[in-house]
C-alpha cells in the first residue's frame, strides 16, 4: 500500500516535470542573469524520501517536505522565483548526471560536500553540519561499530555513509541499497542487522523505541546544494539567499522546526 502511493506520487511528479520541460523555450535565466531550466522557477532535484530532509506530502502545494525543501523553497522566494520540486535517485544526483542533463537547476538532497563530487559539481556553502551514526534493533547486542565484524550492514549507495562504513567497519559485510527506504525494509526485515547513515535519518527510524541509534561519527560532513557546473551566477545567488537567511534568523526558525532538542 505504502509503495503504491509513493509510486503514483512519483509518477505524477515526473509527468508534470516532463510537461513542464518541453520545448527549449521555456528556458531562460534568473533577475541575476543565472541560468534556469525554466523560466521565473527554480528546478530542484532531490532523493526522496530520506526524511527529515525530504519526504513526500501530498498536502504541500510542491507535494514535497522536509528541512531541505523549507530552506530551497524560502531561497526561491528570496530569488524572486516560483519553485518547482521532483524527485531523482541519489546517484544521478552526486554523480553531476541530472544537473548536466538540465533535469533541475539545484540538487537539495543532504549531500555531503566533497573533493571527489566538487570534480562535477559546483556547490553552495554549506547549510547543515551532520554525523554518521549506526542504528541497530533494540535488541541488538551490537553496541559499537567494533562488534560489526561478520555482520550484514546496510548503506546507501554513492553516500558518505557507505565510504565511512567501507573504512571503519573492519570484517562487515556491507550492502548498498538505493534509498532509505529500502535500508530501513532490510533492518524490519531483518535482511541487515545494523544500518550506518546520516544521524538526523537513522533518528527518525526511532521514534517507537524499536530501534535506537548505539554510536554517532564526527566526520566534519557539511551539506551544500550542488549546481551544474559553471553555472557561478546562481551558486553566488544561492550563496547571498543563504547568508540573508541566516542574518535574520529564518535559517534558525527553519532548523529548529526539525532539530531543537528543547521541549
């Protein structure tokens, strides 16, 4: 049931977005001069679900929520441009492939800011400082990464997770999925016995004590919105839009809709 949904929410999104992307002309470039995939809108590509950065909401007039899409959308308003949003997988996203491809103008997808991924990328400054983190069933005997060897851990594919499990995780067996979604189904499913992600994601996956985060990972991780490369005037955009949020305290507002930890 929970599948079907989703399907159909993403099926619609990426009929419309294709709509929307017919004929060159309806190309053009910001107030800025920065180049758009479509006119007087801001295109935005993001991996959803992996929540509480994206997620599905049929509520919304984007039909998307999350941290991510409140900071992008609260940027399009400063930008002067309507905002449109659709999801891509995560791989299409780092690897440069949808921005190249003209699919969206930003990637807002937690995405880590890279060496590896600046090579065809260009990014914002970075808007989130992150953790890795190891989720395991409540249950579990598993209380630290060291206890991982011989254990079936899962990642996502093409994430920073994956790289720092693939180092620290001496003797485990890693498996990559494409998505959260598809992580958290193995660990219900008990097809995986540990899952090392982002911690904001591996916490939402707490919430009816089930399972419990046992280790976080200071990795010096910060999130940016990545850009086609080349496209400098919109990065510098994106940049000054982030730096006024920040100035007047809608930044705050927003991340404390998501993160406080004040009752």
């Amino acid at each position: 049931m929970q599948k079907s949904r989703l399907t159909a929410i993403t099926l619609t999104a990426l009929a419309t977005f294709a709509l929307s992307a017919c004929g060159s002309d309806d190309s053009g470039t910001s107030a800025s001069g920065a180049d758009l995939v479509k006119k007087d809108t801001l295109t935005v590509c993001s991996d959803v679900p992996y929540p509480p950065f994206e997620d599905f909401d049929k509520s919304s007039d984007s039909g998307f929520k999350g941290f991510d899409v409140d900071i992008v959308s609260d940027i399009a308003e400063r930008l002067d441009l309507d905002i449109a949003i659709k999801d891509s997988s995560f791989d299409a996203l780092q690897s440069g492939q949808a921005l190249n491809a003209k699919q969206c103008d930003l990637a807002a997808s937690a995405m880590t800011i890279t060496d590896d991924r600046k090579k065809n990328l260009d990014f914002s400054d970075g808007y989130y400082d992150s953790q890795q983190s190891l989720l395991v069933p409540a249950d579990s005997d598993i209380a630290a990464i060291a206890d991982l060897k011989g254990v079936k851990v899962g990642v996502q594919q093409g994430t920073t997770g994956k790289t720092y499990a693939e180092e620290n995780a001496t003797g485990a067996e890693i498996v990559s999925f494409p998505s959260d979604a598809e992580m958290f189904q193995a660990i219900k499913a008990g097809q995986v016995q540990a899952l090392l992600q982002d911690l904001p994601v591996n916490l939402d996956h707490t919430t009816d004590g089930t399972f419990e985060v046992v280790e976080t990972y200071e990795t010096d991780e910060q999130y940016g919105f990545a850009i086609k490369k080349g496209n400098t005037q919109l990065v510098d955009d994106v940049n000054g839009a982030l730096e006024e949020m920040r100035g007047d305290g809608s930044y705050d507002e927003i991340y404390n809709r998501y993160f406080s930890t004040e009752n």
